[in-house]
C-alpha cells in the first residue's frame, strides 16, 4: 500500500533496494522496543537473515509489539507530548511524587494496545466516564502537567494560566491546532477567533485539581454521597460553630506563606467555609492553600479557656453523629475532576461586558453551544470534559486520527506526513503525501484505533525497509533533494533515551526481563534535568513537544566520553565480557 501510494504521488522515483538484513533488525528493533536487538533475536534471525522471508519479519514484529518494551517506548513519545514531568518547574520547582503513576498508565495502555479513542477519552474525562476504573481516573492526570508558582500572590492571574495551558495544550496534543494567537485575538491566518479560543476552555471552566478523588463505581459513589449528605444535614450547625471558632486562627497561624499575602478578595474566599463559596471562589482559595498549610493540632495551645472548652464540647457533640459518616473510599492523588455541577462563568478576560460563552468547538465546523448531557448527580461534575472529549474522538472530527497517525508515521520515518506535527493550520507544512493521510486516518479509525495495527503497518512495508544510503543522483537531486517521497529510509541518530538504554543494555542492567532502569524512569525535574538526557535534546517539558530537536554538540561527546556514568557503564561492560578472548570481545561489543 505505501510503496503503490507513494509511486502514485511521486511517479518518476521508483523505491529504493531494501535494507541489509542486520540493518532491517536493528531498526525494527529500535523503531518498536527502542533497544538494541537482544542476542537471542540475532540468533533467533542469523544477525536478521531470516527476515528476507516476509512470514519471518512479520512474526518478528509481532514480537516486538507484544513485548514490555513496546508501551515503555511509545510513553516516551506521548510523555514528551503533553509535557509531563515530575515537579513543578519555576524557581521552587516542587517534586510530584504521585505524576510517575501516570507514566506507568500509559505504559500499560500502550502495552494493552487500548483503543486510541478511548485513551483520549480518559485523558480528558476518566473520572466522568468510568469513575471505577483507577486507570480511568489516573488518566485524567493529562490535565495536571502543567506548570506551578509556588510563590504567586495574584492567584487569579495564576488560575487564568493553568486554563491557558489546558486549553492550548489539548488543542496540541488531539487537534494540532496552535491555538495561542486566538487567545488575544482573532488568528491572523487560521480560521479561528478569539471567541472559539474561550469556547474551547469554557469545557475546563469547571477543572478542579484533587488529591483525593474516589475511585468506585456509580452505584457505590451514589450511596457514599446520599450517607455523606445525611450527615452533613445533621452535623451543619455543629460544623458551622466549630468553623467560626477554627477558622480565624487557622488562618493566622497557617505554616508557609501567610494567607493575609494574598489579594482581600482571595482572603475573603480562604474566610469562607468551602459550601459557602461558589464555584470560582472554590476554585480560587483551594489555588491559593497550595501556598500554606493549616495546622490544627496546634490550635489547644492558641485558643482561650473559654473557646477551648466550648470546642471540645462542640467535638463531643460531633462525634455522636459518626454513626451516620460513610466509609471512606479508595481514592487517586494527583488527578482532576470538576468544583461541582456548576461551571463557573467563561468569558474572555478583557471583555468590559463580561459576555457569558458557553462551551462550544470551533465556530467554523459547528457555532452552537456545545450539547452537554448532564451525568448522574453522584459524580458531582458537570459533564464538559466528557462531552469535549467525545467530540475530539468524534467520527466527524476530521483532525483526531490524522493527527495521531502523523505522529505515528514520524516516529518511524523521522518526519511525518505533516512535517509539523502539533500543527496543521496554515503556519504548518502541507502534507507531502494528502491522499495517504486520509487513508491511513480512516483505516485507522475502521481497524478500531488500534495504534498497534498502525505500528505493524508500517514496520511491515515495503517503504519502511528501504536502504537509507541511497546515493542522491541528478535526478532525484532535482526532484526530491529533501526525500520527502520517501524514495530512501531516513536515517536517524538514537534518541538520548535510546543512546543510554543501548549501554545499559551492553552492560547487562537491562534486560527483556527487568527494565526498571530505562532512561523512562528516571524522574524528569524540569529546572535540573539529566544531563545526558538534556545534552541529547531532551525537552523542557514545558510546553507541548510534537518532535524533538537534532542537536550536534561538544557537550554531547564530552559527556559520552568523561562523565561518572559512562565510566561506571564501560566498567560494567568490560566485566561482564572478562572472560571473552579479544576477537570474541570485540565481536560481542560490536
């Protein structure tokens, strides 16, 4: 199918001779596990001779897309996609003990092969959709990736950016639409106004970040919520009292930065008890606690005699009604969900009318409100995400699939269809080969968003084991010098991922049966990144990253060659092959 649809687009540039066979191993190997063939396959292959029968190479890449080592290279790609890392960034730059959950969520929903179009569906929506499912509500960690201030007095400024960056990043990552020149003004070049900018976050108006979202089934959630009321119906005035005499001086003596810091309006939301506040206010104070931290164990020391005895009367009292309390539910930290079934209010920020905008996709495919079903009162939300993300993985979005398939091709061939994956509106590439896009979309979508139906696709074509030192002649120099008709395999220099993998492979610490050490699992800090990793163009995993930069520098070598790990992997190699006389040693180091 490829070789045919590019000689179709590109009819006077026959395809090129196909790979040595150990070169066709090594790249099969690396383009699907991200590591070296193991010294079984070049047994297994005869160094990848067997691999001239296509029954041979097809058995092998079923292989390689069953193994482990499959989901932990394919988390790379999405990981450097929606910016994942595990602090904060900024000047404090905060660790994230909880976010490598969601590295290990997409490892195993790759490995799984799970539906793309679900996948996307959990990303936006897991705590809405199958609020039971853990791997559901861990998905939704996609909408906790971006940056944080620890340090940041104008909080409604911050809480603006974060919607910002979930509005813009979603547009990246599914639709590969640039969305950040409509925030303040209608695009210059793309049909897309500053209105469809504030359309699109009006379904993340509601975003509530948690730390402990439950994870149980509609039926369960139903009952935990009706016990919960019944005992928030009894307690209320309790609670109210108690509230009156905590609050005041919890918020004086709150450890880290002093709440009276922040703007009067914030310090009137912290004042309130969270059912007084509306949703904003919610939103807003809860932004604003990240900063400090109420300590209650030492409020017997601050209270007066008076105060301190009507507490603990008031606590006494309480706690006759725990008989009424539901049990506690398995939660998931680090995740989002929405402040309640009541969205605030969008509109855009400099509008003087504070016109309302309700959420809606782009005005150009439909200019209606968007059709939100409301869900079931138990998941207290509003059903916005769901419906968001629904539509991105909607038949009649015309973007989704075509821009997950280019990602996909680029991977393999170091360039996708689109040579700019994350966008496609006119300050990206046109599509080199248009007719195969939209084919491989729509098959994609018929064989049930199987990405690895996609990956043995490709692995398996004719295009993909082509020569990539095909010398370029007058000819193609005229007609193709930058082979964008794909009539050689691009040649790629490894990833830093791949190049440190490679020598813990050599050096016997990664195996097909322990992986624990792949570059992946290394924790990613965004203001002190590994230092190999970052000389080999690792992003800052601030913003979206469609495709890495190929960078050529002295620091690159330098490290290789001197740094303390290098010289403690070449140490490892060189015991592990002692034994080896020198033409065996340098046969199996090769």
């Amino acid at each position: 199918v490829f070789a045919d649809e590019i000689a179709a687009v590109g009819e006077a540039i026959p395809g090129g001779a196909a790979a040595p066979p150990g070169v066709l191993l090594r790249r099969l190997a690396y383009s699907a596990t991200g590591l070296p063939p193991s010294e079984r396959l070049l047994v297994e292959t005869d160094g990848g001779k067997t691999l001239a029968d296509p029954a041979a190479r097809d058995r092998l890449v079923e292989e390689l897309l069953a193994s482990k080592t499959y989901g932990e290279h394919q988390a790379r790609f999405w990981l450097d996609l929606v910016r994942y890392a595990d602090s904060d960034g900024y000047r404090a730059d905060g660790g994230r003990p909880h976010a490598k959950a969601y590295r290990d969520y997409c490892v195993r929903s790759f490995n799984a092969d799970k539906p793309y179009d679900r996948f996307v569906l959990e990303q936006l929506a897991g705590d809405e959709i199958d609020p039971g499912n853990r791997d559901a509500v861990i998905g939704t960690m996609f909408l906790r990736h971006w940056i944080y201030e620890w340090n940041q007095r104008d909080v409604a400024t911050q809480w603006q950016k974060i919607l910002d960056d979930l509005t813009e990043t979603t547009a990246d990552v599914f639709l590969a639409q640039s969305l950040r020149c409509a925030r303040c003004h209608d695009h210059k070049f793309d049909p897309l106004l500053q209105r469809d900018y504030y359309r699109l976050q009006a379904f993340f108006a509601p975003f509530q970040p948690t730390e402990g979202k439950p994870v149980a089934d509609l039926a369960t959630l139903a009952t935990f919520a009706e016990q919960q009321q019944a005992w928030e119906e009894a307690t209320a005035d309790l609670r109210r009292r108690l509230d009156a005499i905590e609050r005041p001086l919890l918020i004086q003596h709150a450890k880290g930065q002093p709440p009276k810091m922040f703007p009067p309006e914030i310090q009137a939301m912290i004042a309130k008890r969270p059912e007084d506040r509306t949703p904003r206010e919610h939103q807003l104070a809860e932004l604003a606690a990240r900063q400090y931290t109420f300590q209650p164990e030492k409020l017997d020391k601050l209270l007066d005699e008076a105060a301190a005895t009507e507490r603990k009367q008031l606590l006494e009292q309480l706690a006759a009604y725990d008989s009424l309390k539901p049990k506690p539910l398995p939660t998931q930290a680090f995740v989002a969900s929405d402040v309640g079934p009541e969205a605030p209010v969008t509109h855009i920020p400099d509008d003087r009318e504070k016109t309302p905008i309700a959420p809606g996709i782009l005005t150009l495919l439909n200019p209606a409100p968007a059709d939100i079903e409301p869900p079931p009162p138990a998941l207290n939300s509003t059903g916005r995400r769901t419906a968001l993300a629904r539509w991105i993985v909607s038949p009649e979005n015309p973007l989704t699939a075509r821009v997950i398939v280019n990602r996909i091709w680029q991977q393999h061939f170091g360039r996708g269809l689109v040579a700019t994956p994350n966008e496609f509106g006119h300050l990206g590439q046109q599509p080199t080969h248009p007719e195969l896009l939209d084919w491989l979309a729509g098959w994609f979508m018929q064989e049930g968003w199987s990405l690895k139906k996609l990956h043995r696709l490709i692995l398996t074509s004719a295009t993909f084991a082509q020569r990539s030192d095909r010398p370029l002649d007058d000819k193609l120099a005229e007609v193709d010098p930058e082979n964008h008709l794909l009539w050689r395999m691009n040649a790629r220099r490894l990833a830093g991922e791949e190049i440190t993998d490679t020598v813990l492979v050599a050096a016997g610490s990664v195996t097909s049966g322990s992986t624990q050490k792949r570059a992946l699992y290394k924790p990613v800090r965004r203001n002190g990144p590994d230092p190999l990793l970052a000389a080999f163009d690792l992003p800052d995993r601030i913003q979206s990253a469609g495709r890495r930069h190929r960078t050529t520098t002295p620091s690159q070598a330098l490290l290789l060659a001197n740094s303390d790990w290098a010289h403690d992997q070449a140490r490892a190699i060189a015991r592990r092959l002692s034994a080896a006389n020198d033409a065996a040693f340098v046969e199996a180091l090769h």
